[in-house]
C-alpha cells in the first residue's frame, strides 16, 4: 500500500510538473506572438513602466510609509518619504512624457 501511495505522489507531482511547463510554454509562445504583431512594442512597455511602475514602485510604498506610521515618524523619515514621492512623481511625469511622444511619432 505504501508503495502505491508513492507511486500515486509521484504521479500526481509529475503530472503538476507537466501542467505548470505547459503554462509556461503558452505564456512565452503568446509573448513572442505579441511582440510581433504590436509594433511599437518596446514603446508601448516604456509607457506602461513609466506610468505604472514608477508609480507602484516609488509613490505608493512612500504614501502607505507616511500613512501607516503617521504620527510615528521623525522629520527625517518624513523627509525622506516625501523625497521619495517627489522624485517618482517626476520620474514617472517624465517617462510617461517621452513614451508618450516616442508612441506619437510612431504612428
């Protein structure tokens, strides 16, 4: 009985295997089909880092730091977060900007 119980896991882990390589394999082949249909992809990216990600990455952890700790927080920290906000703010402005003009003059 043991032995079928082994043998059962390592089927079923097996079988877990196959499936999370066969997801894998579809999320690549369908990135490569959308680099090539989508011109201007690295553009399109640029613009979604620069809106999104410099957003998420910056100016959310800054405000939910100031928010979770207010009233905790010494000027310098404070300071700090606000830097920090600021700075991705602009960054994000700026990307967001070139992207956008890159995407315009592509089309």
């Amino acid at each position: 009985m043991d032995k079928n119980l082994l043998v059962d896991g390592h089927l079923q882990q097996s079988f877990l295997f196959s499936c999370r390589l066969f997801c894998v394999a579809v999320l690549f082949v369908l990135s490569g089909i959308v680099v090539l249909v989508i011109p201007n992809f690295s553009t399109l990216m640029a613009f979604f880092g620069s809106s999104c990600c410099t957003l998420l990455g910056f100016v959310l952890p800054g405000i939910f730091h100031l928010r979770i700790f207010e009233g905790h927080l010494t000027k310098c920290e404070w300071l700090i977060d606000i830097v920090i906000i600021f700075l991705g703010l602009v960054g994000a402005v700026i990307g967001t900007r070139d992207a956008l003009l890159r995407l315009l003059a592509g089309s």
